[in-house]
C-alpha cells in the first residue's frame, strides 16, 4: 500500500512539474514581450517628447485652443498626454502579443486568447472610461460650485458635491457595465441610486430653498438687465435716484 | 499809386494761384472714421441726434484745417449691393459688410481693428479713427482733436479720456489701468478706449495683431491698442474731453464680462511678456494733447453710499467659504491669510490693502499662464475677490477726490510690486512666497 501511496504521489508530482514546465515558456515568452515592447514604448515616448518641445507643441495647443486639449491634459501639457498615449499603447501591445506568445507556447486546445484579449480589450476600456469620468465630474463639480457662488447660492457646495456624485455614479456604472460585472444587480442598483440622487437634489432645492432660490432668479433677472454690466441699487424713496454702479 | 495796387493785387492772385497749383499737386489727405458694428449708419435718429450732423461738423472743421482733405465714414451695412458709396454732405461713405451682433459691443473687437486696416489700405488713409457704439454723443471737438494729435503732432495713437464719475469704469480703476502702467509705463486712462484715432502704421501694426487670432474668433476677442503702441515704441496721447454716453452691452453678466477682459487681458500680458520683464524698458513717448471740456463738464459725486457694499461683502465671504480650496491653487499662503482676516472684518472696517489686491491680480495673471486651473474657472473665481475690492472702493472713496486718490494709490502699488510678478513669472515653481 505505501508503495501505491509513493507512485501516486510520485505520478502526481511529475504531472505537476511537466504541467509547469510547459507553462513556464509561455509566462517566460508574455513577460519577455511586455517587457520589450515596454522598452520600446519608453523609447518612442522619448523621442515624442523630444520632437513636441522642440517645435513648441504645447504652446501652438494653447494659443489656437485655450479652452480644450491642454486644461484636460495631464499638467497641462499636452505634450505629456502624447507620450503617456504613446508609452502605454505600446505596453497594451505588449500584453496582447505576449498573451498570443503564451497562447502559443502553452496548449493549442485551451486558445486563452480568444477569451483574455477581448476581456483586454474591455479592461482598457473600462480604464480610459473611469479617467474620463472621473476628470468630468471634477471639471463639473468645480463649473457648478463656481457658477453657484457667483449666482448667490447659498447651496452651492451641495449642488456642487450632488453633480459630482451624479457623474461619478454614471461612470462606474458604466464601468461596470462594461467589464459585465453584476448584470441586472447594476443596472437597477445605479437606477436607484441615481435616481434618488435627483430626487433628493431636486427636493432640497425646490421645497426646502424656495424663497432662496426665488431670490436668487429676481437677483440674476435684474442683474441680466441691460446695463448687464452695471449694479444698479434701488433707490430708498421713490423721490431719490437710483444709484448706479459700472463695472465697464 | 494804381500801379502799386495792381502790382499787390498781381502779387496776390499769384500767391494763391501758386497754392491752389500746389494743393492739386499733393494728394488729398484722407481719414476715415469707421462706425462701430452696432451703429444703424449715419442717418439714423439718436433721440434728435444723427451720425451725419456729428460727421459734417467733424468734416467741416478738418477742411478748415487742411483745404485738401477728405472724411471717409465707414459704416456697417447687411448687404453693400444695395449701399452705395456716396459723397455728400462734405463726407463720403463707405459701407462695410457687418459681421453680425457680437457680444463685445462696448468695445472694438479683433475684427474692427482688421476692418480698419483693410479700408486704410483699399482708401490710402493717412488717419483712422474708430468710434464706438453711441458714437452720436460724442463732441465734435473732440474727434477733431484726435485727429489734430495723429496728423499734425505725429501721434500715433491718441485716444480721449472722457470724463468719468467715481462710480463708473470701477473695472477700469481696479485692474485694466493700473496694469497697464505698471507693464507697460503708460499713463492713457483707458487703455480699452472705446474712440481711437490711429496713424497709418499704428493700424497696420494692429491689422497684423490680429493675424494672431483665428478668423472665427475674432469677432469676439479684444485686442490692446495702448500695449501694442508701447511694445512697438510708438507714441500716444491723451485728449482731455467730457462727457460721453456709454453704450451697454446687453447680453453678458459681470462673470462673463470680466471673464471676457481679464482673459483678454492676461493673454496679452504673456505674449508680451518679453517687452514689461525688461529692466530698464525704453521710455514711452507722450504726445500732449488738446483740453476740449466746456465749463458745463463736471464730476458727479460718488452715488454709492456704504449699505451699497453689503451685498458685496456678503457676496466674498460666501464665496470664501466655498472657492477657499480653488483660490488656493492659485494664491499664496501670504495673500490667503490676507483673504481670511478681511473675511473677517466688521462691515464697517471692510478694507482691502492695495497691497493685497496687487497681489491677487498678478497671482492670477501667473495662473492664468501656466493654467494652474481650466481658464474660465479661474476667471470665475476671480469675480468674488473683485467684488470684494470694490466693496472696499465703495467704503473707502466717499467723492470725486477720494477716488481719484485711490485710483492713483493702486497704480502706484501695481508699479512698486512689478518685481514680484516678474520673479514668479521666471521662476514659478521656485519662488512661492
């Protein structure tokens, strides 16, 4: 019976080994080409850099597009942003080819890339969206938060904070629809979230700040007046000017 | 004695003959004056005052000035087919295809100043004067001696410093002048005038400013003629005037007024950073000009009393609690505990340091270049802290001379803190105070 015992585990352990020992060329050749092509990535961005700095990229961006490329970009310069694109598509090829390399390498009837690269592919995605929402909801947050303050709006912090969450939800919703995690559990959670994030925003604003926000229409009415430009203070009595004060 | 009668009277018609051969000699001088884009043409009614009486006179006087000389009126028309160019009246018009309503119409626009060049160059003009909406108000005196500065003086820019109560141009006190002198050295008022008279160079050097701005944009965008003429060395005048009527712009609200000229405002003062960072720039040269106020023109005293100021300040203590996160981006530590006490302040005590607003100004200037923040969310946190400095204006300039007073205080600071701007411009991720 020990003997039995030894054989089977004996079996099992060279199954084992032989498994990795084919597996490992495969996870030699995926990391072999993210790491090249990772290589070449930091290259090419180098010579990206290079060439945007010296015919003055950034500053043709900004002075033909000032509200566009270079607010988004990351430090403002979109310079930067064409690099960072350029490294990280060449370490995304990376991945791709080294997944084929291990698809390859490994067993012809697993075929792992025909379900990793998509599920890649999703994943980029899924990422690129997150940045993007997550830089849309501060830009809103802040347009919102500024524009309320400028209007008088005592709740302007809410307002703000409330579209930052809109949006964010949005996204990861979105995110998560994407990479299709969840299914209907999303789906009707984000309905119901977003949904009472409205109606909490629109309750807070429509019953509890009615006369605030009545205020603030008649304020912004008289201030969109012509004279757009001009403050004007209703006279004390009806005899007395009205004082006006131009700004241009 | 006949003899020497007929001999005077020979001499005489001689002489005039020999001008009249002269004059036909020498080619005409010609200036054009072109209407705003929101004028309706010199014809149309301004409440019993007409474009056309305002432009005969103007005619009449500079032909009595110099016989050989033509007015040319450039007035905005829908459709120049249906126009034609007409002489009459001692002027002669010109139409121009109008660009449409723009949203600047108080003041001249990239488009204007390319319009202008083109005309100058299509006439062969030796002056231009751009007038601005309600152009009907202004006094004949004065466009004549505009014109007198650029022709006879060899002025290149003269524009009027009409008379402006206390409680007027309050964005002009608070920012545009003081800049403007500080920078560029130059003492003009009004450095966005709504009247210019310009030489022929000056337009030509305006015309090829706006060849920075694409064509789509320039019907909305400014441009500075007081910097342009200080950058290129040319000279300008002032023409001390009156009174005029101020047109109004309908369709913006203070945020996107000042959002619109600080903007502007800024991208200039880094394009033409290299000129304002030089240690000793070149003197400007200042041609002086004509005094042509009546005894009727006087200053109105200060209508603002100081319960004016306490929406002001409520509004910049509600905007502090809510923009002290975005001001920070922008503002050093210095100027942020200066924000905190005056948020801090009775109404009563409500005071803004010159010294404070000077720095808020070129901190802004600063992020506006290096896009610390998106453009217009920086312009629109800078209203609050305005409204702040004019609240303290309010409590501080109780007439006519207090504001005057403050107006030259503040351009003094702007002056004597340059050295700051220009460190941090250099140097902005070093020097942080």
């Amino acid at each position: 019976m020990f003997s039995q015992i030894r054989i089977a585990l004996t079996g099992s352990l060279e199954r084992v080994l032989t498994k990795l020992a084919t597996f490992l060329p495969g996870v030699m050749a995926l990391l072999l080409a993210v790491i090249l092509l990772t290589l070449v990535g930091a290259g090419l961005a180098w010579i990206v850099k290079r060439l945007l700095t010296r015919i003055r990229f950034d500053e043709r961006v900004g002075l033909e597009n000032s509200a566009g490329v270079s607010d988004w970009s990351p430090g403002h310069s979109p310079t930067l942003l064409a690099t960072r694109i350029v490294f990280w598509a060449c370490v995304t090829l990376g991945v791709a080819v080294g997944i084929s390399a291990f698809d390859a390498a490994y067993d012809g009837k697993a075929d792992i890339s025909a379900f990793l690269l998509p599920y890649i592919a999703h994943s980029i995605g899924s990422i690129v969206l997150l940045l993007a929402g997550t830089v849309v909801a501060r830009f809103l947050a802040r347009s919102v938060l500024i524009g309320a303050v400028n209007a008088k709006l005592q709740y302007a912090r809410g307002l703000s904070v409330g579209v930052k969450w809109l949006v964010l939800v949005f996204t990861g919703a979105m995110v998560l629809n994407n990479l299709r995690i969840g299914g209907m559990v999303v789906d009707l959670a984000f309905g119901i979230l977003f949904g009472g994030i409205v109606l909490t925003m629109a309750l807070a604003v429509g019953l509890g700040s009615r006369d605030i926000v009545a205020r603030s229409l008649d304020r912004s009415v008289s201030d969109l007046n012509p004279g757009s430009t001009e403050r004007t203070v209703a006279a004390r009595n009806s005899e007395e000017k009205p004082r006006v004060l131009r700004h241009f | 004695m006949a003899s020497v009668d007929m001999i005077a009277e020979t001499t005489r018609e001689a002489a005039s003959d020999e001008t009249a051969r002269a004059e036909a000699k020498t080619p005409p001088l010609r200036v054009l004056v072109c209407l705003s884009a929101s004028a309706r043409g010199p014809d149309a009614d301004h409440g019993g005052k007409s474009l056309a009486g305002l432009m005969e006179d103007v005619a009449t006087r500079l032909r009595s000035d110099r016989p050989n000389s033509q007015l040319m009126v450039a007035f905005p028309a829908y459709d120049t087919s249906a126009v034609e160019t007409q002489e009459n009246r001692g002027y002669k018009t010109v139409p121009y295809v109008a660009a449409g309503e723009t949203r600047t119409v108080w003041m001249h626009s990239a488009e204007d100043f390319r319009r202008a060049s083109t005309l100058m160059k299509q006439n062969d003009c030796s002056c231009c004067v751009l007038l601005g909406a309600e152009a009907h108000s202004i006094v004949p005196d004065t466009i004549s001696a505009m014109i007198h500065m650029v022709i006879e003086s060899g002025c290149d820019l003269a524009v009027p410093r009409y008379l402006i109560d206390p409680d007027e141009g309050v964005f002009n006190s608070a920012m545009l002048y003081p800049l403007s002198r500080s920078l560029f050295g130059s003492e003009v008022r009004t450095p966005l005038a709504l009247d210019i008279a310009m030489s022929a160079r000056m337009v030509e050097r305006m015309g090829t400013a706006t060849a920075r701005i694409p064509a789509g944009s320039q019907a909305t965008s400014i441009l500075w003629p007081v910097a342009e003429a200080a950058v290129a060395g040319y000279s300008m005048g002032e023409v001390i005037a009156g009174r005029r009527e101020e047109p109004i712009s309908p369709d913006l609200d203070l945020k996107a007024a000042l959002a619109l000229v600080a903007g502007s405002l800024f991208s200039d003062i880094e394009t033409k950073a290299a000129y304002w960072q030089r240690n000793r720039p070149a003197p400007l040269q200042m041609c002086s000009g004509e005094d042509v106020r009546t005894s009727g023109d006087t200053l109105a005293e200060f209508s603002m009393d100081e319960h004016d100021a306490d929406p002001l300040i409520d509004s910049f203590r509600l905007a502090y609690g809510n923009l002290h996160e975005i001001w920070s981006l922008v503002l050093p530590p210095n100027s942020l505990l200066g924000l905190k006490k005056l948020s801090l302040m009775p109404t009563e005590s409500f005071r803004m340091s010159d010294a404070l607003w000077v720095r808020i100004v070129y901190d802004f200037a600063l992020a506006h270049r290096l896009r610390t923040l998106n453009r217009g969310h920086l312009l629109g946190a800078l209203t609050p802290l305005y409204l702040a400095w004019v609240a303290s204006y309010i409590l501080q300039c109780r007439n006519a001379e207090d504001a005057k007073r403050c107006m030259d205080a503040l351009a003094a600071a702007f002056e004597a803190d340059k050295p700051y701007l220009v460190s941090r411009w250099r140097w902005p991720d070093r020097f942080n105070p």
